[in-house]
C-alpha cells in the first residue's frame, strides 16, 4: 500500500492535474467546502469545482473525486442523488464521506449507508493510531466521533480502543472513502492542512484509478432553478426551493427601508440576484448576487438575525462600486441594524447598544482606539463605527448617513482608484458641510485633508 502511494505521489508530479474534484455544498454551504479543502488537499495536483445544485442533475463524467460534508436536515438528499453518486462510484470515482458522531439522518449518512458504513455517537478515545498496513504518521485529530462497518471494508485508522475512524471500500471499479471530520482542515481561512502529508496521496492514489481527460477542467454546477420575483432573480436547487418565497418576502420589506436609509436606490447593475443558501451560518454579497442563509438566526422562529442579515448582504450592493474603507462590513450591518429599527424590532437596539458597549470596554471615551490602524482590535472597530455613525446622526440631525450615501454617489465618478479613509472623512465633510478631519482626530482616528483629492467643500 505505501509503495502504491508514493507511486501514485510520483505520478502526480509528473502530471499536476491528475485529480478532478468537486466539492458537494448543496445540502450544507461551508466556506471551508467553497474551495479551502482543495486548497489544502490536492493544490497542485488538480483541479476543482463545487456542486451548488441538486446533486443528482451533476455530471460526474469528468470527475475522479466527489466530496460530500454531513448536510443539514433542512435539505436532505433525494434518493435520485443516492443512485447518482452510487453509480459514479461503481463506474469507477472516488467517493469521500467526510463527517462526524451523531449524524442520524443527515445527507451524509443517507449516502453511507448504502455501503455498509455507519457515523457512530461513540467518541473516538485518542490516541489514533494507522491500522497495519497504512502508512499515516503523524495523525493529527481535532475530535470526533467513530464508525460502524459492514461488509467489506478496509479501516485505515483506528482510535485507542480499535475503533475505525478512516476507512476505505472498493465498489465496482470505485472506491468509498469514510472519514470523522477530525481528520481533516476546518478553518474557512485554509490555515489548518492537518494531517496532508498522507491525506494527500491517499486521495490521489484512489482518485487515479478513474480516467479522466486533464485538458478539461472538472464542471462544477451551480443552483440550477431559479424564480423571477419582479427585478429580482431567485436561485436555488431542489432542496432550496422550499426558502425562496418566505425570504423573498423579507427582502421586499427590506429593500424599501435601505433606500429610505441611504437616500439612493443600489448601485447601478447590483442586487439583481438572490441566491438561497443550505446554512445558518450568513450568507455573502458579490454585489449584483447577494447570497443568504436560509435558516440564519433560527429563521423563521426569530426573524430579526434574518433581516439584519438580508439589509448586511443587501447594504454592500449599495455601497458599491467603491467599498467602504475600514468599517466596510460593519457598514453593512449597521444598515441591517436600522432596517430592524424602522421595523420596531428591539433587538436591533439590543444589537447596536451591545456593540458599542463591548468597544468601551477597551475604548471607554471612544478617543484613544485608531480604527484604522493595522491590529486594531475587532470589537472596537465594528463598536466604535457604529457610535460614529450614531454621533453623525445626533450632530447633523436624522438624514445624516443619507446625505453621506448621496453625496459619496454624486462626487465618486467611474475609474476612480481606492477610496480611503481620508477620502471618505472628505466625503462625510462635504455632506455635512463642516470640516470633519478634527473631529475625527479628536476620537484617535489619524486622517489627514492632505492625503485626498477630494475638497472638503464645493
């Protein structure tokens, strides 16, 4: 087995893309399945795609590596896509199960058990150590749960107690690779490749064995049915679809507000899309696509976590084309924020007080913290942006961010490269029409007038 897998290893740098994967995030959305294992796993040695879409619609021909994360019961694998992937096995891919103790009927176990393999509560007892004939040292484990095998299997690691918690089938001309998430990387960020000094040739020695043709990059799919909902676009799958409306409707309420709050419609060619998202861990904004978390907050039990989120994704589409410097994202959510006020939501004003209350806890007077400095602490940046806006607001009166939205839309022309801090104390400036550089400074923000070309006044 191991010369089989340094042979495999050799083979791979002789030929970089050897490995075809594509990474499931239709029944969970993980940043960290968006790409980050890939980059972690099999860089170099392939390329990747993601499966946005109903599962079963995938086409796997050109695909040697399928990874599918646990799921979500809110969206739960359709027997279509059991036989699809079960196929795609038999004929010869690579299939990798990657979850956790405890998975009861999520989409993961439903696509395991099938093979005879079962994610079991039981916690793995550490020290793991590799079965014989597996190379795997050292083996780093973040926690987890174990398996339960039947039928012809392979187990690769073994927790303390002999318990399989890696292990490998051969189906058909395929292969089926189960595995406890401890295992493998979790951080979105891509910073934590634990354990890809074996993970990495075991997966290219399995996926090898389907042919592929290297000089076409894997198709991922992405959410395949979509919903016209006045200018707006729905996209979502099959287990989706079942969201679309009810957020739909949430936004129809949102969208309104944002313009009352800003003073102007969305940036010209933005927020034309609206894609429904398998999480409840938020969502993310490319400007013309918002993309939201379908049960974010507990949603719909509590409502509120779901329009702020809605006004955070949909507020970027108005900031654009120029991001905001420094409080770019806590911008977003502080528009979120005074949706759920104007809505007489008090959790907004719960939200909003708790933030600027946890910046005074290292910025009591909210005049020492340089917010815009490299380091500066997170609480106090998100905290202090939202007691800067408040104080705007006080100082010039209700309208004032509007004047801010109006003014930075009407002076910031196309082609215009970056906007700073100093440009946007420019901006805030001429809507006011008070030199506002000396206020800033006066709560620990160093900018300068010197270092923008946008006058002050005009």
């Amino acid at each position: 087995m191991v010369a089989t897998m340094l042979a495999s290893l050799v083979l791979a740098q002789a030929n970089p893309i050897v490995v075809h994967s594509i990474s499931d995030i239709s029944h969970e959305f993980t940043f960290y399945m968006d790409g980050r294992f890939h980059r972690q796993y099999l860089d170099g040695v392939g390329a990747d795609a993601r499966n946005w879409g109903s599962l079963h619609k995938l086409d796997l021909s050109n695909v040697n590596l399928l990874v599918i994360a646990a799921g979500d019961t809110r969206v739960p694998v359709s027997d279509k896509s059991v036989a699809h992937v079960q196929q795609y096995v038999r004929e010869g891919g690579t299939l990798a199960l990657l979850g956790n103790k405890g998975q009861g009927d999520l989409p993961l176990q439903a696509m395991a058990t099938p093979f005879g393999a079962t994610f079991e509560n039981a916690a793995a007892r550490t020290p793991l150590k590799p079965a014989q004939g597996f190379a795997a040292d050292p083996i780093a484990f973040t926690g987890g749960g174990t398996l339960a095998l039947q039928g012809d299997w392979r187990p690769l690691i073994e927790d303390a107690a002999g318990r399989p918690v890696l292990a490998r089938r051969d189906v058909g001309r395929g292969h089926v690779l189960v595995g406890i998430r401890g295992l493998f990387g979790q951080r979105p960020d891509a910073s934590d490749p634990i354990n890809a000094a074996w993970v990495r040739p075991l997966l290219v020695g399995l996926a090898r064995t389907k042919p592929i043709d290297p000089s076409r990059p894997p198709q991922g799919q992405f959410a395949e049915l979509s919903r016209q909902v006045g200018p707006l676009t729905l996209e979502f799958h099959e287990g989706t679809e079942r969201f679309a409306d009810d957020i739909a409707k949430e936004y129809a309420v949102v969208r309104p507000l944002l313009v009352e709050i800003t003073g102007v419609e969305p940036a010209p060619g933005m927020i034309t899309r609206m894609l429904m998202l398998p999480t409840g861990g938020g969502g993310f904004s490319s400007g013309e696509r918002i993309a939201i978390g379908a049960w974010w907050g507990d949603y719909p039990t509590h409502r509120y976590p779901m329009i702020e989120l809605i006004g955070h994704e949909a507020g970027h589409s108005w900031v654009l084309p120029y991001p905001e410097p420094v409080w770019n994202e806590p911008i977003a959510t502080y528009l979120g924020i005074q949706v759920g006020k104007r809505l007489g939501m008090p959790e907004a004003q719960e939200t909003l007080d708790r933030a600027i209350e946890n910046a005074r806890k290292q910025d009591p007077e909210m005049n020492k913290v340089d917010i815009g400095a490299p380091g500066a602490p997170n609480a106090v940046v998100w905290g202090k942006t939202y007691y800067l806006f408040e104080e705007l607001e006080r100082k010039f009166g209700p309208g004032a961010l509007a004047d801010y939205f109006r003014t930075k839309r009407a002076i910031l022309k196309p082609g215009r490269k970056g906007y700073s801090l100093d440009d946007c104390v420019a901006v805030w400036s001429r809507a006011t029409g008070e030199d506002l550089f000396p206020w800033f400074r006066s709560l620990g923000i160093a900018v300068s007038a010197s270092k923008t070309d946008i006058p002050i006044s005009g």
